[in-house]
C-alpha cells in the first residue's frame, strides 16, 4: 500500500528532528567532558585541514589529523594508576601510542631537540625519553635545581647538559626565563624539532602562559606537563599546597593548549 504525501512529510521531518537532536546532543557532550582527541596542525605555509586548531598556531609536518590521547581528569590524569592497573603513580606506559615521534620523522628536521624542565633524576624523564621516544636526540637541555641528583651517565655527556636553575619568566642568578632560553639561547627555528617535558611543581601556568604571549608555539612539536592542582585525591602525595588551582584550572589549560594546535599531554 503507497504511503501517502503527508505521512511521508511527517516521516521525514521526524526524521530531520532526530537528526538535529542527535547533532546538539554530540556538539554537548564534547563540551561537556571536555575531551578533544584530534588536533591538526599547520606549518609554514602548508594549508591542512583545520580541526580545533587555530590559523598559525602549533608547529609540525603537513599531515592531516593525529589521534592524541583523552583527557581524562576523572582519573587525574593518571588512568593506569587510578584504576590499580599499577602501582606506579608516575607510570608513562599510556603515553607510548601517542608519542608524536610514531607519526613523524624527526630525522628530517635540522636538529633534534628535548629540553627537560624539572628533570629530577636522569632516569625518571631524561632516560625515559632516550628509551622511549622514537627519535634520536642530537642535544638535550635538562633544568634541575636540586644538587647531585641529575647524575649524566658518561656515554650521555656528549649531548646531554644539566642547568641548576629554577625556570621563570625572568632571567635572574637563580632563574632562566625560559621563553629567552629557547629563543635566544639554544637559537630553534622552525626547521628544527623540539619537545619539552615541564614539572616545575605549580609554576607551569604562569610559564606557560608567558611561551604563549611570547609567540613559542610554532617553534614546540611536543610538549609534557605535569599539571599541579589542589584536590583531596592527590593531598598524599604533597600537592594540597597548590591551593591556587582546581582540577578544572587543569584541564582548561590543556584544552587551551591543544586549542592552539599543541601537541600537548599531561605527564604523570
């Protein structure tokens, strides 16, 4: 039996309202859980798809779109952990799929840079990087205050240089201004790649701030955070002294980051 003109119209409009409804209900629930999985980016003059990233911002090959890593501050950005799958607080092994250096040759960039700020010992990130990440480092730039702890092992010393300095905004005797740092001191142009791994226990939004009102983001292809907060869940391990910031604070800034076309992950 032929289905008439008005109930196919109302068919039809039944389904275009189910259709809306389904597209208000995605665009919600991304702002919701705040959850940004793709970033794309530009370099130079090369035009890619564009993708929650911003005209001129982020700094990478003219490829097309990168899956990155949820965020997921439910689980302080420590899933693994949070969920007893280790009993290693500062586990990295979820990182390991998302490491930019899977996507890119970084070989073919003019140099090959990791500037560790707050490396603590050289194993925890230094010699983690050097086993993990898919891409042999020419020079590497470790930040460390704390004396004799950052131990180079000597088959590392030809590349590898320690600066016992707090990292800041300014330049002084017992601080570097790291946006000068990059710029002026190390000299990085866009031809080179550089990934940057930052822990500097709650300084992280002032600097970073201050990298991005100074223009560093297209010179950054990677970049790790230890992001600090105030939160009942993390006071055990020393970080109810960051009263300043919420668990919100925290997954803004990355979303601001990755906004801007970072390539930017929480470290544990």
């Amino acid at each position: 039996m032929p289905v008439s003109k008005q109930k196919r119209r109302c068919i039809e409009a039944a389904i275009f309202c189910l259709l809306i409804i389904l597209l208000i209900f995605t665009v919600w629930y991304y702002d919701h859980n705040k959850i940004i999985k793709y970033i794309v980016f530009k370099r130079g003059n090369a035009q890619v798809e564009t993708n929650h990233a911003e005209d001129g911002a982020g700094h990478s090959v003219s490829y097309k779109q990168l899956n990155i890593e949820k965020l997921e501050p439910e689980f302080h950005f420590r899933k693994n952990y949070y969920l007893g799958k280790t009993k290693d607080v500062e586990n990295k092994d979820h990182l390991l799929k998302y490491l930019l250096g899977r996507y890119v040759n970084c070989s073919t960039y003019s140099r090959q840079i990791l500037l560790d700020l707050g490396a603590k010992t050289f194993e925890s990130s230094v010699g983690w990087f050097i086993k993990n990440y898919p891409c042999n480092f020419t020079e590497i730039h470790a930040f460390e205050v704390k004396k004799k702890i950052f131990i180079i092992p000597e088959k590392e010393k030809a590349r590898v240089k320690l600066y016992e300095s707090f990292i800041g905004t300014v330049s002084s005797s017992k601080e570097t201004d790291i946006a000068d740092f990059i710029v002026n001191v190390l000299d990085v142009k866009p031809s080179d790649f550089l990934v940057i791994k930052m822990d500097i226990e709650g300084a992280e939004y002032k600097v970073i701030d201050h990298m991005r009102s100074k223009g560093l983001w297209p010179l950054i292809d990677e970049l790790f955070v230890e992001i600090h907060y105030k939160h009942p869940y993390m006071k055990g391990y020393g970080w109810n002294k960051f009263k300043e910031y919420t668990i919100e604070d925290a997954t803004n800034l990355f979303i601001g980051l990755r906004n801007n076309g970072v390539f930017a992950h929480p470290w544990p």
